[in-house]
C-alpha cells in the first residue's frame, strides 16, 4: 500500500537506512510480503480471486469517460 501510495503521489526518490531483510532480523514480518507478491495470485498462502460483476465494466467505462477526473 505505502508503496503504491509513493508512485500515485509522484514521489521521485525515497530514502532509507535499513533494508526489508534488516528489518525481519528484528521481529517486522514484512519480508514475506515481498515474497508472496512475486507469486501468481492462486499461489499466495491468502489465495487472490477475482470474482467477475456485470457493473465492473459499466464503471471502469463511466471512469473512462468522466470529464473530471484527476489522472493519476
């Protein structure tokens, strides 16, 4: 999420100290994450499903065509 969060808000450059793999050494269970994004969705020990909805589509193209938006 916070990473998603960065490249929506056109952040261009993040600074850290210590790495994903530091932080685990310490208790934060993160590393795991990295992990399991790499995986197909119905890999993941939480299984991603998509469940299809007839309105999905109405509002993606309702987006599309909204004169106001912001892009991202």
């Amino acid at each position: 999420m916070c990473l998603s969060a960065i490249y929506w808000a056109n952040i261009c450059a993040v600074y850290f100290v210590s790495s994903r793999l530091d932080a685990e050494s310490i208790g934060f269970r993160d590393n795991h994450i990295y992990n399991e994004i790499d995986l197909p969705p119905r890999q993941r020990k939480i299984p991603f499903r998509q469940i299809k909805h007839p309105e999905a589509e109405l509002l993606l193209k309702e987006w599309i065509g909204k004169p106001d938006k912001i892009p991202y």
